[in-house]
C-alpha cells in the first residue's frame, strides 16, 4: 500500500470512528444547537462577499466539487452571493463550470456586488421561485450539453417547498453527482427556534426523508455526515447513483 492509499484508508478508518462515538457526536450537536442560535454562520465571507454557510460544509463542498469536476453548478437561494462566488472560484481553479444561481429576490445591490466580482464571468443569475416551472426551464436550458451536473438546494426551507425542489431538480443531477439539500439541521433543533415558516417536523430534512422514500435514484453520502459532525446539511449530501 503506498503512502496515498494508506492515508485515505486510515482517514475511511476514522471517519467510521467518529460516527460511532457518542461523545464526540453529542458534543457536536451541543454546538450545533448553539451555533444556530447565535447566527455563527454569518460571520464568514469569501472573497469579500458574505457567505452565510459553515466552513466545516464548504470544505465539504470543496471536496466534492474537485473530486466531481461538474460542469453546472445549479443552486437555488443566493443572498448576498458568497456561495455563487465560492464554487465559481473552485471552478476557476479546475479551469472549466459555470455557477447558476436562482432566487426568488435578487435585491439590487447585491446583484451589482455580484456582477462586479471578478469571478462574476461563470455566474448566471435567474430571478424567480425555483419552483416555478418557467424558472426551472431556464435551468434546464443552461444545463444542456452538460455532462456532469451538481445542484444545491438552498432557498425557502419549508417542507412542501424544500420536496417540490427535489422533484423537480433532481433529475437534473448527473449519476455520479450531488444534490445538496441545506439547512436539514433545522429537524434537530429546538421547537420554535426559527422565526420563519418551517420548524421542527417542517423543513428541508423532513422533505429528504419523503424524497429518498419514493426515489432510489440518490442516497446519503453517511460518510461526510460522520466526518463533519458540525453541518447545517446533516443527511443533506445526496449523491445520484443510477
């Protein structure tokens, strides 16, 4: 075994660890919880734009980014546009990918924040519900031609909205890709802890378990759940895999 494999081995190894061990596990929720509480995502940009996600899931999505090398990056939910910049600067580095992104309401100094950027060159921006099917027509039509296709879906995290996403993106997703569903943490939270429309029993992790029961097309890639502990997309990573 060379010094490669034997690294990923022992890091397989590890990972499979850190999924059994309860103390470590129940720390990490502890932070979850808290975390969530005290709004910790929002105090991370990239390259200047804030991003409003957790470092511990962008590495993630790192990772998956250079190991799938897609060529359509299709997230839904933009704010102020740091994750758009995020994975068009990793598909700088690839050297190939454009980034769609589609909300409901670009506001207008974000979009000039965006537009201005220097990675702004693989950025689409498509102003809509996602799931109106106008919207999603549109995706469709930057995605054709595509081989490799990644969609994140990360918008209005109510149940009925977060399922009617899945439905409709999902068979955008090449096999082989990922169709990321944020904000699942929102199931293991304290009741009443958002003041938004979705809660307990009522958000995106609720509409994975629905989606996953009736479509054997993707499962939960476990192993980055075991290896990040800290996410706000546990059981989120969903890999296409026929």
């Amino acid at each position: 075994m060379n010094p490669i494999e034997q690294f990923n081995q022992e890091k397989k190894e590890r990972i499979a660890a850190f999924g059994a061990n309860e103390e470590l596990n129940a720390a990490a929720h502890q932070f979850n919880v808290v975390s969530n509480r005290e709004k910790y995502s929002y105090n991370f940009s990239w390259m200047g734009r804030p991003i409003i996600q957790y470092p511990q899931d962008m590495i993630a999505m790192q990772e998956i980014i250079w190991e799938i090398q897609p060529d359509i990056i299709i997230e839904t939910g933009i704010a102020h546009g740091g994750s758009l910049i995020y994975y068009a600067s990793i598909m700088e580095l690839i050297g190939h990918g454009e980034i769609v992104g589609i909300d409901i309401d670009i506001r207008e100094h974000n979009k000039a924040e965006i537009l201005k950027h220097p990675m702004s060159k693989r950025i689409t921006m498509i102003q809509g519900s996602s799931i109106d099917e106008a919207t999603l027509n549109k995706a469709k039509v930057f995605a054709l031609g595509y081989q490799k296709v990644m969609v994140c879906l990360d918008s209005n995290h109510t149940h009925e909205h977060v399922l009617a996403e899945l439905e409709m993106y999902s068979p955008m997703v090449s096999v082989g890709s990922y169709l990321v569903v944020f904000d699942t943490i929102i199931e293991r939270m304290p009741s009443a802890m958002y003041d938004r429309p979705w809660d307990v029993g009522n958000n995106a992790m609720t509409a994975v378990d629905e989606f996953l029961s009736k479509n054997d097309n993707f499962i939960i890639d476990e192993q980055i759940d075991h290896k990040l502990l800290i996410s706000v997309a546990p059981r989120g990573y969903l890999k296409r895999i026929k």
